[in-house]
C-alpha cells in the first residue's frame, strides 16, 4: 500500500498536468473511453481529501452566469455524468458549470477582448492547506474555456460576493491563467506550506465555456476560535481537522469517507474492503487534529448489513512523545510499532449500528489513531470524541500563524 502524501512536510512539487485543444464528438459507448487524464500514481495529493466537497459544507456561492449549467455542479462529489439524450430549453443538459458565449461589443469586434472571463466564487467546506487542484472538462468537449486561473483568499466567517471582491480582500493566485483543453481533467500540484491556509476560491474561466468538477485537494485546518468555544470535539474529524494517514484496502470505497460528516445512506458512503481470502486483516490510521485526550468511541456500521467487521480494535499513540517512524503528518513523524496502546480491546460488532464506548479517565493523550478491523469488512463512520491538551492547543495555534497566506 502506497501511503499518503506527507502534510506539513517539504517535498518538490510536480508540475502541472494540462491537456490542450478540444476533444473529438461524443461518438457513442462510454462517454470516458477518450476522457484524457493524468496518472493518479503521479499526483499523490489526490489522496488528501477534497476540502471543497460539499459533503464538508463547500458552496460555489456565486458566479457571473450560468445560463447553460448551475455553478452548483461544480463541486457535487460524484463524476460528472452525460446523457447525450438529455436537452432543455437551452440546450444541452450538461452536469457542470456552463456560461453563455461572450461576444464584442460591435460588428468589427465580434469577439470578447483577451480580459474578458467569468467566475466563480467557492466557499471550501474546512479551512485548509492546499496541496493541489485539479479542473475537469470531462464531457465539455467543444465549450470548454481556453483557459483557467485560480485565485485563494482566507476571510473568517460567511462572507458575501460584496465582500470578496472588495478592495480590502487580498488574493493569493494559485494557478496563474492557464490554456486548457477540453473533455480532460488538469492537475495543478501545489506547494501547500507556501501558500497558506484559505478559506475560499476564485475560479475564472477565459473567455466562457463549461467546467464539469473542481477539487481542492489539501489538508484541513479548522477555524481555531469554533474549535475552543467547542472544548470537547470528534479529534478525528475532517471537519476539525483529523486525517486519514493510511489503510490496508481502498477497492470498494475511500478511507475519508470514515471521517465525513453526519451518518451513511449508502454503502458506499462509508468504507469497505474486499474480501479477503488470507489471515490477515484490515486497518485504518488517522492524525488527530491535534494531541487530545480521547474520551469516547463511536464506530459506525450503518448500511453494512452482510458485510459488516466481526470485530474491532481500537489502538492510540502520540508521536509527539515517542521518536517515530517514517513520514508522518502535521507537525509530529508517524508513530513507531512499539508507541502504540491499545485503548479499545478487540470488540464484537453488530451490523448496521452506531457502537459507543467510553474509555478509562487515565487514557493518555495522543496525536494519532489506530482501527482495526477482523477480518474485513464495512465501516461508515469513526468518531473519537475528547479534548485537546494544553501543547494540543498551543500547536494549533503556532500552525494557524505558520500558514498565514502571504499574499502576491
């Protein structure tokens, strides 16, 4: 299992990955089979979870136009679909964004000036480093933009269009304007400690055209003045700010999805693993949003019927006490075999339920954990409710003032 990217630590930054010019016309079958796309091996950062994902709370909260397509289909989790049957009132129904066509202002200048674009406005669900975005035509093969630029800006609070683009507000320029093609997914690798942390995107696209998905791939870094008006908080959230590291199987569906919001309605909006045919068995391991004192367990079966973990253990470490091992996240190294405690003995577990445990008021802090489940199976949720200690606090604090964007 290849591991996740290392938040928080130095690495050289791939360059982009763009397709240019239009893609051929839908010709019937699968409308993928010519999807142009870079390798997922190549840009580890996909492996961070969306921080625009509107499972998370993120919005596109504004837009010049969308005549054709509503700006909302932008950051909808799944891959965008085509119907080549589907038509309305204005045309083709396209699952993406999608802007009328910009003209000149007379006869002998039928065509936009070089400036002329739209825009986008998005709120991120969490807060966040930014490790990499990537854009996606797919299916807008002859209205795609000729070209993108992506702007960051940190702003507390909800705030409106009027506010962003005040003169006050600075933008950080993320992807500086950029041809690209249609029908194709462009990779744009960030270097995340150096761009800081935001809270909202600008996506502008020259001179008009259609954006099927935008990702921001990153790692969370929640609103400090919620998280100690909160005091006690799931520490493993994405929400608040914890992390998948790791997992022993990814077939079925994302390790993230443990640490998403609210409960499933699917099956495949927890994680399952496939099934296996050897003696071992599956695992997770996540970053706590800082070192905390774990107080209660919630591991979450839901929609896991017939497929369900026979059993669970849960184990806690902090990195920050021990030496560690290997690359780890945030501001402590991945914990070294011999850290780890066991804090939840191996339990059965039943199908389908929310299964709650408080542990032992001498549990000591720790900045990581440790699930895992016998020997396979489906789990939709974890949450490990608790408080952060006092150099939980103080490093969160150090962190935010560390990754303040610095504007251009």
């Amino acid at each position: 299992m290849t591991p996740d990217p290392t938040p928080g630590r130095a690495a050289a930054v791939p360059a982009a990955t763009v397709f240019t010019g239009p893609a051929a016309p839908y010709a019937g079958g699968d409308p993928y089979a010519d999807h142009r796309a870079p390798d997922p091996a190549t840009l580890p950062f996909t492996r961070l979870p969306d921080l625009a994902d509107r499972r998370l709370g993120g919005s596109v909260t504004a837009a010049s136009d969308e005549f054709f397509a509503e700006r909302e289909n932008l950051l909808n989790p799944e891959p965008a679909r085509f119907d080549p049957a589907a038509f309305g009132h204005k045309g083709k129904v396209m699952d993406g964004w999608e802007t009328r066509r910009r003209r000149g202002v007379h006869p002998d200048h039928p065509h936009p000036t070089a400036d002329e674009h739209d825009w986008a406005l998005i709120r991120l669900g969490v807060p966040g480093l930014l490790h990499g975005l990537v854009v996606d035509t797919a299916h807008f093969r002859g209205n795609h933009p000729h070209a993108v630029r992506i702007e960051g800006t940190r702003v507390p609070g909800t705030p409106g269009p009027e506010t962003l683009f005040a003169p006050a507000t600075a933008w950080t320029e993320l992807v500086p304007r950029t041809e690209v093609g249609g029908h194709a997914a462009h990779a744009f690798p960030l270097s995340g400690a150096a761009s800081g942390r935001f809270t909202h995107l600008r996506l502008s696209q020259y001179p008009d055209g259609g954006i099927a998905r935008l990702r921001a791939h990153g790692e969370p870094l929640a609103d400090l003045d919620w998280l100690a008006a909160l005091g006690t908080f799931d520490l493993v959230a994405l929400a608040h700010g914890g992390l998948v590291e790791d997992a022993s199987d990814r077939f079925y569906s994302p390790p993230i999805h443990t640490i998403l919001p609210g409960r499933p309605r699917t099956m495949d909006e927890g994680w399952e693993t496939r099934r296996r045919r050897d003696a071992g068995h599956d695992w997770l391991r996540y970053r706590l949003a800082t070192e905390g004192v774990v107080r209660a367990v919630e591991i979450d079966t839901g929609c896991y019927r017939g497929n369900a973990p026979g059993w669970a253990e849960l184990a806690l470490a902090n990195a920050e006490n021990g030496a560690g091992h290997g690359p780890g996240a945030g501001d402590g190294l991945a914990p070294g075999p011999g850290e780890w405690r066991l804090a939840l003995p191996r339990t059965r577990l039943l199908p389908d339920t929310v299964h709650r445990f408080v542990l032992p008021e001498d549990t000591p802090p720790a900045t990581h954990a440790r699930l895992d489940v016998f020997p396979d199976g489906g789990v939709a949720r974890l949450r490990l409710h608790g408080s952060p200690t006092e150099p939980g606090w103080r490093r969160l604090r150090e962190r935010h003032h560390r990754t303040a964007p610095r504007p251009d």
